[in-house]
C-alpha cells in the first residue's frame, strides 16, 4: 500500500509523521472520507469543498489547488489500483514546537492521503436494522468547537461511541448543548413520519451523504423538514435511519429501547437506499 504524503508516494511501514506535528500534538487539522465505487470518486468535489471550508476557519493554508487536491486523490487510487475504496485524507497544520501557537508551525502542512479497500457493515443490520441508544456526551457546542468542521479533534464523537459501546450498542445519538437530536457518532439521522422526511438543522456534521438524501427525498416528492428535533419526534416516528459515507444508509428499529415504527426497515429507507446506490454509479469524478 503506498501513501500519498505531501506529494510523494511512500510505503505504508515508511510513512510516519513527526512527533512535532501539530495534529499529532494537538488534533489540529482536518480530514475527510470519501468513498469511490467501481472507479468512481463519489461526489469528490463536495468533500474537498468541505475540506477546504474546514481548514479556511482553521486558518490552515492548504497548499494546493483544489482541482490539484482531487487530481492527487485520483492518483493515489491509481497508484493502489483500487476500483471501490474508502479514501482518508488528512491535513494537519505541521511541525511546529510544544506550544499551542500556530504561528511556530512555519512548515508546510502536511497532506496525507490514505486509500484502502473499504470494510463494510454486515448484510444483516441493513436487512434487520440496528438498535441505538442515547449518550450523556453532548455534541460540541458551534461556539466551541463547530460540528461542521471535520477537525482531527474528534473526542468528542469517540466519548460518545465509547459510552455506547460499554452499553453494547455500536451507534449512538448525540444531543446538543439545549438536548434537540443532533447526530450520531459518525453519522446523520433522519426520521420519516406522514411522508416527511426529516432532519436536524443545526448542531451536526453538514454531511455529503446527508445532503444526498435531501435532494433524492425532495426529487421524489416527499416533504422535507430541516429543524429541531427531540428524542419524543423519534421514538414516535414510522422509520429511522442514518447516513454517512462508510455506512451509506442504515436503517434504525430501535432507540432507547423503544421500538420504531413496524421494528423493521421501512419502505421509505428502502427506497432512499436504493437511489443512493444508483447516484454512486453516476455522480462523482472517474478515474
Ligand atoms: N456526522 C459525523 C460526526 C461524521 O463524522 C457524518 C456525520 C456523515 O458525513 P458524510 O459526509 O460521510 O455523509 C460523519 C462522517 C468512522 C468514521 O470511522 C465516520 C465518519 C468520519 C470519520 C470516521 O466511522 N463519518
């Protein structure tokens, strides 16, 4: 496996990164997942805007184009000749001192692109569905540090996912700082109820996957709510489900103990799964 560092392309047991580095140090800097399908990078462009929106308010000055940032994705598919992979890709501020001051980082930052073949969740949670439970940690207050940004900061998700498992549950819903739904560790949530479908407008990731779902739900009709919603809108809705790049759509039939809706994957998530399928055969970069 070969690793796109800043530019090179470096053997997986070779490439290291400094003990100085700021993201090593401090978990400053950024990242994305992306996924391509039989040579085809999934809505590419979307996350590397997100990238870049993510290390703009970080003030980290990426040192490539955007077009030069999706050609170097490209290549390191090309380079690991993987057709259907999962994509990580990382900036971090650089080397800098043991100080908190971003100014000592005075090298470039460091780009990392890792492509390996993509893990899938068992056939049976997307047949069955899965069961989740809420967590006592709350999602990152926007004024501290904004669910939207995709930072290498991610305690906040991984206490989370942590208190699920001890619980045994793999997903997990987290509340905001005023206790409206505002995500899952490493997913979005949508409920569906009387032919809306909808979804938390604020305190969450902006995910691709989610944008997708928005826009397949408005082409087929359905209403779309973006707003706040409580725990009480998702016990009592006829179907749940979540949505992220390594998960696609997964159906939910459980959440606190309270069954959803028939405690079976709904048509409506059936559908929108099946249209998501056909959007990753079509809308992305090919390679
Ligand atoms: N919310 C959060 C907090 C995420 O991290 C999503 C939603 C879904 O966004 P996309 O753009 O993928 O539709 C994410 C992204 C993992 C893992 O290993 C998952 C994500 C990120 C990093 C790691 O499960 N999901």
């Amino acid at each position: 496996m070969k690793i796109y560092m800043n530019g090179k392309f470096i053997e997986k047991a070779d490439a290291k990164v400094s003990v100085f580095d700021h993201g090593f140090l401090y978990g400053d800097g950024a990242f994305e997942g992306i996924r391509s399908y039989d040579g085809l990078v999934f809505r590419l462009k979307e996350h590397i805007d997100r990238l870049y929106e993510t290390a703009h308010t970080l003030m980290i000055d990426i040192p490539l184009t955007r077009e030069q940032m999706i050609q170097a994705v490209v290549d390191t598919l090309k380079e690991n000749g993987l057709r259907d992979a999962y994509i990580r890709l990382v900036i971090t501020r650089g080397e800098g001192d043991l100080g908190l001051d971003p100014r000592k980082c005075i090298g470039k930052p460091l780009i990392v692109i890792i492509t390996d073949k993509i893990t899938l969740y068992s056939k049976d949670l997307y047949e069955n569905g899965m069961a989740i439970i809420t967590v006592p940690t709350v999602r990152n207050h926007p004024e501290a540090l904004n669910p939207q940004l995709k930072s290498l900061n991610y305690l906040n998700n991984i206490l989370a996912k942590i208190e699920a498992s001890n619980s045994g549950f793999s997903e997990a819903i987290m509340l905001d700082g005023s206790g409206y739904v505002a995500e899952c560790t490493g997913d979005n949530i949508f409920i569906v109820k009387n032919g809306t479908l909808s979804t938390p407008s604020h305190g969450r990731l902006k995910g691709i996957t989610r944008d997708v779902v928005l826009e397949l739900a408005s082409q087929c009709g359905l209403n779309v709510f973006e707003g706040q919603i409580t725990r009480h809108e998702i016990y009592n809705c006829e179907e749940c489900f979540l949505t992220g790049t390594a998960a696609e759509i997964i159906p939910v039939v459980k959440v606190d103990g309270r069954v959803i809706g028939s405690g079976k994957p709904g048509d409506m998530t059936k559908k929108m799964l099946a249209l998501f399928k056909e959007a990753t055969r079509t809308d992305g970069v090919r390679y």
